[in-house]
C-alpha cells in the first residue's frame, strides 16, 4: 500500500511541478478512523523537502467537518494572514488517485499535551504561550471572510441544536448531560460577532518548539461563528492534562488571555460567553467519547481504544458539574 | 462461593500484571499504545468489579430518596432525566447536585482515579469534612 501511495504521489509532484522526484522515507504516523497522516521527503535534483500528507479515513465524523480540500484552501488563508500554519503545497485531485487529502510543509516540533506542559526544554514556550495564542487568535478572527472559501455559519444556537440532536440519538440517558443541556438552554448568548472560528483551537493541535507555537493544526472545523467559542474550547478542562489551576492549556489563565488578546487588536471578550462555549465544549468532548465508544460498539471502528475511551465520558460529567456551578 | 481462589479480582490483576511486565516491554509503536490502553481498562475492571456493586446499591437508594419513587437503578435515572427536562429539577437544586457528585465521584474511582479533578474534588471534600471515625 505505501509503495503505491509513493508511486501516486511522485506522478501528482511531477504533473504540478515538471521535475522527476523522489519519494523518500514514507512513514504512516497515526492511524486515526477519520483521518490519515504520513510523513515523507520528496527529493528533486536541487533540494529535500519535509513533507505532510493528510487524507481523509473511512470513518464517519462526529460532527460535520470540511473535507481536506476546503481545509487546505482556510489553511492557506490563515498562512496568508499571518497564522504560524504548515504551508499547503497542494490539495488532491481525481486524477491523482490520493484521495480526499493534501500536501502541507513538515514542522518539527512536540504535538503531545503532557510533555509541553511538563519538559524543561518547554519552560520558555510555556511563558508566552498565553499571549501567542491571544495573537494568532487576533489574526484568524480577523482574516477577511472574502479571502475563504464558502464556510458553514455555526453560532451559539446551532451548536446547542446539534449537540443536542446527536444526545437524543444515542439513546443514552445520562442526568449530567440532560442538566447541562439544561444550563447551556439558560445561558445561550445573544448573537455574537460572525468571524472566522478554528474550531479546534487547543493544546494539542499546536506544534510547539522551544520558542513556542510553530504551527496551528487540525482546521476541519473551521467555520464562521462566534470568536468566543474558540476562547471557550481551549479552556474545557480536557486539554488541561492536569494542570487544573491553568484554565487556558493547563499553561495560561484566562484573564491574561482576553488581556493580551484585547491589547494585540482583538474585539472585547466578554467572559460570560466563553465561560457558555467551554461548557458547551465539555459536553461535546463528552459525547465525542460516547460517539468513539458507539462506533466500536456498532462495529463500524474495530480499535481497542475506541471501545476504552467511552469511559472517559465520566471525566466530563464531573468537569461539567464542576463548570455549572462555576468552579 | 462458585469459585476457588484466585477471586475475579486476583485473576484480573494476575492478567494484568503478566501483560504488563511480560509483553508490554516487547512491544513497540501502535501495538504497545494499544495494549497500554488494553491494561489500562484491565485496571478499570479490577476496580468495577471491586466496588461496582456497593455503588449502584448507593446510586439506587439515593435516587430512590431524591425522585419519591421506587424503581431499578435504570428506571430511576430515566425518571430523573424526565423531570430535568421537565425542569421539575434544575441545576440550581442543590440536593440534585449533591447526587450528582456523588455518582459522578464513584463512577471517576472507577474510570480513572488519577484524574485531576477526581483528585482535587476528593481532597477538597475530606478537607472539607473531617472523618468522624478518626
């Protein structure tokens, strides 16, 4: 498989760029149900270059989320406005036979939550990692909408319906979840601004080297909405891995983050707001858990982890109850 | 008793401990993550079975008390989910909370008791409530 993969790829550098290249040292680097990732170097007579490839997997997603052509295109507009993103090469077409997928520059660095927060070598990264994040946050939300392509429009609202919608569905009864359904219901927003929103924007999906954050991953579900959300999504205490008392990362608090994100040009935060899309995120990273365990538990995703992960579902349940009485 | 020793638990653990130390270091890559996470629900099973049973006795009997109603432990988490949809309950409700808490912990020393806010919950909590058998 990965031969053909190398064959295919070296035929679609060769119909875009002319050369004869090679494909060297291509190595899968997760197997995810949604998505696949390889690494490799494509060599040409003049230079080496470190390469990413991501297409999509078989499985279904949680909720929808742009296919990688969409994303290469949000992701080389964040690169044009300024956002430390891996620069696209090219996304896929049928006569490549790749896929649903694109090529992106390789940037070394650590992804991995635990080991940022805990390594010495990542001590100074962690000290301005608050006010990095305020930045690149200013400049997705501030990239002109003209300059993406077509996007779907998720506020506050939609969320809710959605989150609620895919409950139902599974058919579970779960209090916890029933009474924060309950709380968001109370606490929904008025309609905020309408800009760009990463949508998965935490701890995690950063490649991060000693100076900080090199590149901002995973932008599938990216979509037009509410700033705040991507304030509140980097807050739900999941992506804290441990460090509870840092609200934002388990590096940051979130104080400094509105600061730092006002004073670089950013549109007043109000934290109310984030404080609706963290517990909303919580929820959602809840049943995100459940989804996985369903997907094991109907056959669709035979991987241990899948079925394992279900058992997280409770960590969320006691953050939730945590998140609404306002701790 | 309809088994000799070991207990389901022992043989679990033995289980366990053998994946652990004899095949977990031979490993490398995906196959070790997944019989990591393999061990890790091993260990979560250990402890269901440890204290699965008492929990849900204790589940049951304070829905019983918090809903008036008698029922199955399912039963009553249905009519519970029914009256906070019906706002019969709201997050406001106090002694809701305190129920909620309280299975939410059991079911966290279970799934994952080194979790941090499992463990800053219980700290604060024996902090907060000194034994009285001490």
């Amino acid at each position: 498989m990965s031969e053909d993969l190398a064959n295919n790829l070296a035929s679609a550098f060769r119909r875009r760029f002319g050369d004869a290249v090679q494909i060297a040292d291509l190595k899968s680097l997760s197997g995810g149900a949604s998505a696949e990732t390889w690494k490799f170097d494509v060599i040409t007579s003049e230079s080496r270059l470190p390469l990413i490839l991501q297409r999509m997997a078989g499985a279904q997603q949680f909720e929808a989320s742009l296919d990688r052509v969409l994303q290469s295109r949000v992701q080389s507009a964040a690169f044009e406005g300024g956002v430390p993103v891996a620069q696209v090469q090219f996304a896929f077409d049928d006569v490549d036979n790749l896929g649903n997928g694109f090529v992106m520059r390789r940037v070394e660095g650590e992804t991995l939550g635990p080991r940022i927060l805990k390594l010495d070598e990542f001590a100074a990264a962690r000290a301005g990692m608050t006010r990095q994040c305020a930045e690149i946050l200013v400049r997705i939300h501030a990239l002109d909408t003209k300059s993406l392509p077509v996007l779907p429009v998720r506020g506050a609202r939609d969320s809710l319906d959605s989150l609620s919608g895919i409950y139902r569905r599974f058919g579970e009864e779960l209090p916890v979840f029933e009474l924060a359904l309950q709380w968001l219901e109370d606490h929904v927003p008025a309609q905020g601004g309408t800009t760009l929103v990463h949508g998965d924007f935490r701890l995690g999906n950063f490649i991060v080297g000693a100076e900080g954050i090199r590149a901002v991953l995973d932008w599938e579900m990216a979509h037009i909405g509410d700033p705040a959300e991507d304030f509140g999504w980097i807050c739900v205490p999941s992506w804290r891995f441990g460090q509870l008392e840092h609200e934002v990362g388990g590096f940051g608090k979130l104080r400094d983050l509105i600061s730092c994100y006002e004073t670089a040009g950013g549109r007043a935060v109000d934290a109310q707001r984030v404080r609706f899309w963290t517990v909303l995120g919580c929820l959602k990273w809840g049943l995100i858990c459940l989804f996985f365990a369903f997907q094991y538990l109907n056959g669709d995703v035979p991987a241990i982890e899948r079925a394992v992960i279900g058992r997280r579902t409770s960590e969320t349940e006691l953050d939730l109850l945590k998140l609404m009485r306002g701790a | 008793m309809p088994t000799n020793r070991p207990t389901n638990v022992e043989l679990l653990n033995a289980v366990r401990d053998f994946l652990k130390a004899e095949v977990l270091p031979r490993l490398g890559g995906t196959e070790k993550y997944h019989l990591q996470v393999a061990v890790n629900a091993l260990g979560i099973l250990g402890r269901e079975l440890t204290s699965g049973v008492q929990f849900d006795a204790a589940e049951q009997e304070r829905l019983g008390a918090l809903l008036g109603a008698a029922g199955t432990r399912e039963e009553l988490n249905r009519l519970l989910c029914t009256r906070i949809r019906e706002r019969q309950f709201t997050y406001r409700d106090p002694k809701l909370i305190d129920h909620l808490m309280r299975t939410a912990m059991a079911k966290m020393s279970i799934d994952n008791p080194k979790y941090a806010t499992y463990v800053s919950t219980l700290a604060q909590s024996s902090a907060d409530e000194p034994r009285t058998d001490q």
